[in-house]
C-alpha cells in the first residue's frame, strides 16, 4: 500500500542518524512487509536501516547472534555449524519450522526481518515462537545512546506492543548456545491451512532434563511454563489451561485455542520423552 503521507526517507549510516526516531511521525525501515501492508496515518518519515549494514548471522562461542536486519529467507538457509562449539545444533530445524509459520509467501521471507517480525508484536509473530522458545535475548539501542538487553518473552508486551520507547531500536537477537544445543519440538494449528497461526507451541528439553514449554499465537504475549524435568500429562495440560491471556480473533476463539493448545503441548511431551528414551537406551548400549 502507498504510504503518501511520508514526505522524506533518512539513510541511516550510523548510530546518531536514528535521531530522527525520536519524532511520533517516523518508523524504522528494514524489510517494510509490515509498513506497506496497510495505511500508516501522521507518519511522515521513515529511518532506513539497512545502510548500518549489520551482520545477518554470527556465531560465536556464547552462541547465535541475528542482527536485527536478518531476513526471514536468510535465517532459513542458515546450515547447521558442524563445527560450532559443541557440536551440530540440535534446535537448528526449529529455524525452519518457525519461518515457515509466517503467514506470507516466500515474496515475503526475502524482505521480512527478524527484528521486524519481532517488534510488530503480532501474537502470531513466528520469530516471537522461535526466539522466546530458545530463550534469546534482545539487544535495544535505547535513544539516548545506551543499550538495553532482556529476553524476548518480556520484550513482547501484549498484542502489537512491546518494550520499545520513543526512538529506541531493535538492534540485534541473541541465542544462547545451551538452547541450540536442547532438543526442541514444534506444533502449530490454523483453521485454513494457509491462514494464521492460531496457536503455535515450542518445546525444549535442555541437556540436563529441563522442560521449557513456549505458547504463542494463541495468547496476547509469549508466554513460557517451566520444569525442572518433563512434567506429567496431568500437571502440563492443567498450567496450558491456565494461562490467563488467551484471546479471540477471527484466526481463533480464546476457547478454541486453550483446547488446542493442551493437545499440542501433549504431542510435544510425548515426542520430547520419546527422544530421552531413545538417547538414554543408546547410552546403555
């Protein structure tokens, strides 16, 4: 959709440019699939953030860092680090798995960002599943020249909301290697099958046995439920059912969802219990 009320694009070739953020009437620019996609009334300036040119994909021994300009279609084809510290990653499928939640085509992943998608706080924001999922952590640029850094699952406020404050930016993502190297499991349910995710569920069993369950979709903002070890079919279906942030939309009932969302994270225990089995059955022999 045309945007004819912008009046002027900035280049932003360094760090001070982002200045002009600090104006209600202006929006980053990165892939835009967000900003064309509807009417964006007052705003009269977009920041281009692609000439700071940042790095789409480091690794290092901490782990995985995303710039905040990383395409969808980048991070898809990203190989598994055979040689990464630690060994090939087990959660590396997930990245495929979560791009491929995005309601778009792959038009779509050449342009969409990773920092993007998070920061338009859409409950169905894949990249929202896949980074609260392994428990990454955001870095903001905040306007005043200093940095801020807190995991996804609070960076998401609510439904289109999160934790950027006038002229802040999403600078970068980062992924701890302990969760490359967990096993994970993915689930997602929609009424049509090229329609939005209605719930989308992540589940990683990290190296010494502990279960972290990520809802998203289906809730207003990630939520996550923790164990210190795979929980009972009982105890993990009663704490979906209670999260409290369930919402209504026409892609799902509130209802609907919680239901789903027991089933789903069930399949996840099971398939997340079945790898343990099989690893520790492997060992013995």
């Amino acid at each position: 959709m045309d945007q004819n009320t912008v009046t002027r694009i900035i280049p932003a070739r360094r760090r001070a440019d982002l200045t002009a953020l600090l104006s209600p009437a202006a929006l980053p620019l990165a892939g835009g699939s967000w900003i064309y996609s509807e009417q964006n009334i007052g705003i009269d300036t977009l920041v281009d953030l692609l000439p700071l040119g940042w790095a789409a994909l480091e690794i290092s021994p901490e782990g995985l860092t995303i710039g905040a300009t990383c395409t969808l279609s980048e991070l898809s084809a990203m190989a598994n680090p055979a040689q990464a510290e630690g060994g090939p990653w087990a959660a590396h499928p997930l990245f495929f798995e979560c791009c491929t939640a995005l309601y778009g085509s792959f038009k779509v992943w050449n342009v969409a960002t990773v920092g993007g998608n998070l920061a338009t706080a859409l409950p169905a924001g894949p990249m929202t599943s896949l980074l609260a999922g392994l428990d990454a952590r955001v870095l903001v640029w905040e306007a005043d020249g200093t940095d801020t850094r807190m995991p996804v699952a609070e960076f998401i406020t609510g439904n289109k909301t999160n934790a950027l404050g006038l002229g802040a930016v999403l600078r970068s993502i980062t992924v701890p290697r302990s969760s490359l190297l967990a096993e994970t499991a993915f689930r997602k349910i929609a009424l049509s099958a090229l329609g939005r995710s209605g719930a989308v569920l992540v589940g990683r069993l990290d190296a010494g046995g502990a279960f972290v369950l990520t809802v998203t979709a289906g809730t207003v903002r990630p939520v996550q439920l923790r164990y210190a070890a795979l929980p009972s079919a009982e105890t993990l279906f009663a704490e979906i059912a209670a999260i409290d942030c369930w919402f209504t939309d026409a892609h799902g009932s509130a209802d609907w969802r919680r239901a789903v969302s027991g089933v789903l994270g069930e399949e996840i225990r099971q398939e997340l219990s079945a790898r343990r089995s099989g690893e520790t059955q492997g060992d013995a022999r």
